[in-house]
C-alpha cells in the first residue's frame, strides 16, 4: 500500500515533490495545504484526488496521511514538525532546519528520545553522482584527499523560478548561503566528516534586510582543506561546483547531480546511464524516503545531520 503523504507548502519545492510523488508508485498525496487559497487549483490540477487541506493541524491530523513534507519557509518548520509529532505521523522537511539553533537541538533530542521517523530534504545524499563519489573513496583508489572547493553563484536572489518567495532574498531566513551552499556543506561532512570554520567572510547589503551578497572563507573537513567562494549578481545565472581533488585524480560535481571525474590528467563525464540523471536522483531519493518510512535502513539525513549543518552555515553567517 502506498504511503499516505500530506504536503505543507505549495511553492516550488512543495509543486516539484508533488510531482515527483505523482510518479513514484510507493506514494499517494492525500492532503495538501498552503496559507496561499490560490494553490489550490495548481493542487487540482496536478493531483486531482488530493484534498486541498484547511490549515495545516487539519492536515496534519488527516487519518489517511503517514508523514508530512514540509515545504514552508523555515521559521515555521520545527512547529510543524512538533505538531505532526504528536500526532505519530513521519517528517520529510525541508532544509534549513530552523534558524533558531536552540530550538532546533530540543527538536533533535526529541526525535532521538521519542525514536520519531523523521528526514531532511537534502537530495545529494541518495543522489547517483554521490554514491559514486562515495565508492570511489572507500575503494581508497584515489589517494589522500589533498583539497575540497566549493563555488556557487547566481545572477539574482531569489532566482527567477523562486520569485514568489521573497524570503530567500531576506537576511532573517534566506540568502544562497543558507539556501544553496548548505547542500554542499551537507555533502561535505557526509563524506569527509565536520566542517570547521578557520577563517569566513561575507558581504552584506547595507540595508539591514537584504540577504548576503558574497561570501569567502576557508574551511577544515578532518584536516582537509575546504575553499569557499560564492556570490550574487552578475552574468552567470546559476553555477555550482563541488571539487573533490586527491593525489590520483579527483571528482567534480557539478550542475546538482552531474559529475566529472579526472583520471590520467584528463577529465571525463560519468555515464550514469539512460534517462535524466537529474530525475534519477529525484527516484533514489523519494526510494530513500519509501524505505525509512516501511522502517528500512536509508541514506535520507537525519534531523541530527541537519542540526550540523545549520550551525556551521549559522556560524558563517555571523562572520563579518
């Protein structure tokens, strides 16, 4: 039987896993809400079986729903979280986790003491490029790790298909260091281990409001140099990469869920077969998602791996 899923959250990560889910035989949207009454008809109009919700406790407290994904703007997650807690259901939540890192802790603790069900959508995790990265560490056949890099830039915050979420261009819970490099940061400690700042800065707008406009800074993942570039505005629309180097080749990730590997002085793309390898990776993560939620080992994050990660993002964002 399909697992019941109740989405908070209609904007573009809430549409998007809509989607996904509509395609995933281990899935059935039951309920869907967002504060919005107009996505109601983009609700309809997708999934035209799923029940426009009245307000999220009407969601949440849904019979037919098993887990909640949380697509709402952070301020809001760990509410949300709480709620669905409480009434035994699963969580599939957005990233970041909170930016209150105090009530972010007590949200880990819970989950570990009350043993909840509980995930954060970072896709990279169960991503194929990842697994392949991943594999070639533990063969050992690359060598020592000799440096990481990290770049991400964009032409505009929010971008152009975020434009109804003006909170991304905010600095009280967005900005790309926040929305973007958190993936990266996330990565990172997965395969290397914690991140330590050694040294951050970022440039902010002298508005007060507007989120960071640049960031540099220089990282420690279990001794391994980490280099941190990143920026908004200018001709390049929307660029990361995530360069892993070693004494015999090295890995770069790049455009979310493509990568190249250099072996022999020379660099190649990684056939991961037919198909999108973008949807692929959309299919491993919500299989991912199926197993945690039947009670079966996965590769999704923990809420406990998210907590790591907004401290270190906190940490440099605080960084003048």
């Amino acid at each position: 039987m399909a697992h019941g899923i109740g989405i908070i959250g209609l904007g573009v990560m809430g549409e998007r896993m809509l989607r996904n889910m509509g395609k995933h035989p281990a899935f059935a949207v039951a309920v869907a809400w967002d504060p919005a009454p107009a996505t109601a008809a983009k609700l309809r109009a997708i999934a035209p079986n799923a029940r426009f919700g009245r307000d999220a406790a009407d969601l949440i407290a849904d019979e037919r729903v098993g887990c909640i994904y949380i697509a709402a703007p952070p301020g809001v997650h760990l509410a949300y979280a709480a709620a669905a807690f409480s009434a035994g259901k699963a969580v599939f939540c957005e990233k970041p986790l909170a930016i209150d890192l105090e009530a972010c802790r007590a949200a880990v603790t819970r989950i570990e003491v009350e043993q909840r069900r509980a995930a954060i959508n970072f896709p990279l995790a169960s991503a194929p490029a990842v697994r392949a990265i991943a594999a070639g560490l533990k063969s050992g056949e690359l060598g020592p790790v000799r440096r990481l890099d990290i770049e991400v830039a964009f032409a505009r915050l929010p971008r152009a298909w975020q434009a109804p979420a003006a909170w991304l261009g905010q600095r009280e819970e967005g900005g790309f260091v926040r929305e973007v490099l958190s993936h990266f940061v996330f990565l990172t400690q997965r395969l290397l281990g914690p991140v330590v700042i050694e040294e951050c800065r970022v440039d902010y707008p002298a508005d007060g409001i507007s989120a960071e406009r640049a960031i540099t800074a220089r990282l420690a993942a279990d001794k391994v140099a980490v280099g941190v570039r990143g920026h908004v505005g200018g001709a390049i629309e929307d660029m990361n990469r995530w360069v892993l180097t070693a004494a015999n080749g090295a890995f770069e990730l790049h455009d979310w869920y493509s990568l190249k590997r250099r072996i022999n002085g020379g660099w190649l793309e990684v056939d991961f077969g037919e198909g999108s390898v973008r949807e692929r990776s959309y299919t491993a993560q919500l299989d991912a998602l199926d197993a945690m939620l039947a009670g079966k080992p996965h590769a999704l994050p923990s809420f406990r791996e998210g907590l790591a990660v907004q401290e270190c993002i906190e940490a440099m964002l605080r960084r003048p």
